[in-house]
C-alpha cells in the first residue's frame, strides 16, 4: 500500500443505446451551441450536417470531464483555458476528474501550479471538481478542500440537478472492502442515472496500458446489474470513445494534460472514436433521459459528439 505523509495544508487547503454519434475530425470546425446567437464560426461552411450541438438548456446538468491533467505544463494551461472559453457559452458546474491529478511533487506550491492556477477562472466562477485517484496520485489528496472528495478514496454523490448520481471509485488499490461499499452504494440508489468514473479503463485500445481485464472482471458485473448507464476513465493519455459494451458507454479521457501521441491501435474493435494526437476534455448535458456530449480539442474545437439513452432499469 502506497502511502505518503500528510501534508499539514492539505485540510485547509436497456440497453444504452449510443443513438446518435457524429464525429468531426480533429481538425473540424467548432460546434455552435445551441441558444448561442446566430453568427456561425468562419468555418461553418464546412461543419458535418450531423454533428451534434448541446442542447444548453436552462435547468439541465451540465458538467466537464478531465483526464491526466495535472502535469502543470503548457498542454494542461491550454485544455484549461478552453474549458473557461466554453465555460462562457455553456455554465457547467460540475468537474469530473479521472485520477492523475498531480504529478510529480505535490507540495502546496505544486498544486498552485498544477491545478489551482490553470482552473482559476473555473474555481473563480465557483465550479466544483469531484476527483478520483490515478496511481500518480497521493492517497491525501482526499483532503483538498477542492477536489471535493471528504476525505475518502471512494464516494458517490448526488448531481444538483436532474436525477443522476455519480460514483467515484479508487481503482488502483480496489480491495474488496470498496467493492462491497460499491456495490451496496449501487444498490441503494435509486437515482434513474448512474454514472461512475474511476482512473484505470475497463476498455482501451491503447497500446501502453489498454483494458484492465482483471478489474473488468470486478466491476462490470456491478454496473450492468445496478443500471449503470456510463463510466469515465482515464489512464490512458488519450480520448477514447469504446462502442457501447453490454448496454454500457464508457470513455477514456486520459489526456486532458498528459499526451501519449500515436498510442491508440488503429482499427480496435473496441474504438467508436478516438484521438491521440491532440489533448482533451469532454463536455456533458443531462436533460432528462439524453445525456448529449462533446469532445473538444486543445484548439477548442469539437471533434467527437453524440447523444447516450440512459439505460432503463431491469423489469
Ligand atoms: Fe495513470
């Protein structure tokens, strides 16, 4: 067991269908937001018929997911001030975070560096995150104050709007207390979306770490039992969207700072969409039974989309 002193700042500081999946390449236009005024970007003219727009609907959920992200270089501050470019047109609140939080060092200074000064005008604009663990990770991070976690390596929480719940695990020392505490947390919700993230990929076609066949074995009985509509991953230092399996949408979003430039396998039969040549992030909107997403590069650009049925529960 991995463990390392605490720092004395850290307590203050259905089948689901994939209905609808339109990809642009890494190099298309920007989407247009719905209910953003007319003016289309200059290169509309070029944008796919099918590409999808969120909806950005007034009382829907709206939340963004990172991967890998905190490296504290360049490609970290780029990703994160698209998210506050977006954050402009689409007022998510809520941050998913898949582990690999902070690499390196983590003194105080180093989480200024690697997460509190990118994100700024995001905590600024009193957006939470909600992180999970990576294996780089610190098992103290669970008390920084801004990654929401209370404390502990596992939780789940209820979204502020809509009818979701999120579950986040700690996947690199999943011993069989979390799995129980995880399974009775499934159980127990009665929320009609079910959403878990957790850093290590149950699907990946990437070539350094790919799916975690053992954890697979573990987990995936849960969430196909308990009406887990999606999982969120990361690890792998791409973005990757796993054609649904057995009824469930995962993706890996493992480069929202990190990079692993070519590593995806060409042709993986698990790969509906995939990126690795470019960082990114993911933008999600929960209006009732549709969870309408995007994946947006580090220019800002959409390059992955679709709309994901929530499952419904067993009869
Ligand atoms: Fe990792």
């Amino acid at each position: 067991m991995r463990l390392r002193r605490l720092s004395p700042w850290a307590p203050v500081c259905a089948l689901i269908a994939l209905v609808c999946c339109a990809g642009a390449d890494a190099a298309g236009p920007a989407i247009v937001v719905a209910g953003e005024p007319p003016g289309a970007p200059k290169d509309a003219a070029v944008a796919p018929a099918q590409e999808i727009q969120l909806p950005n609907k007034a009382n829907s959920l709206k939340f963004a997911v990172i991967g890998d992200n905190g490296n504290g270089e360049q490609r970290q501050y780029d990703v994160a001030k698209q998210m506050a470019a977006w954050r402009a047109r689409f007022a998510y609140e809520l941050v998913l975070m898949m582990g690999d939080n902070i690499y390196g060092s983590e003194r105080p200074q180093d989480f200024v560096q690697k997460f509190e000064e990118p994100y700024k005008p995001l905590l600024d604009a009193g957006v939470k995150f909600y992180a999970s663990l990576g294996n780089h990770d610190a098992r103290e991070q669970r008390y920084y104050k801004y990654y929401n976690m209370d404390g502990k390596l596992y939780y789940s929480f209820k979204a502020p709007k809509e009818d979701v719940r999120f579950f986040a695990l700690e996947s690199t020392y999943p011993e069989p207390q979390q799995i129980e505490w995880f399974r009775k947390e499934l159980e127990g919700s009665n929320e009609k979306w079910k959403i878990c993230f957790w850093h290590h990929p149950l699907y990946s076609s990437a070539r350094t770490h790919g799916s975690e066949t053992r954890l697979r074995a573990t987990l995936e009985p849960l969430l196909i039992k308990n009406n887990v509509s999606l999982v969120l991953n990361g690890h792998d230092h791409v973005y990757e969207r796993i054609k649904p399996q057995n009824g469930i949408a995962y993706f890996v979003v493992g480069s929202s700072g990190q990079l692993r430039e070519g590593d995806l396998r060409k042709g993986s039969p698990l790969t509906a969409k995939g990126l690795d040549t470019d960082n990114a992030f993911m933008l999600m909107e929960i209006d009732g039974d549709d969870l309408t997403f995007v994946a947006i590069d580090r220019q800002g650009k959409v390059f992955d989309s679709g709309v994901i049925k929530r499952r419904e529960p067993p009869k």
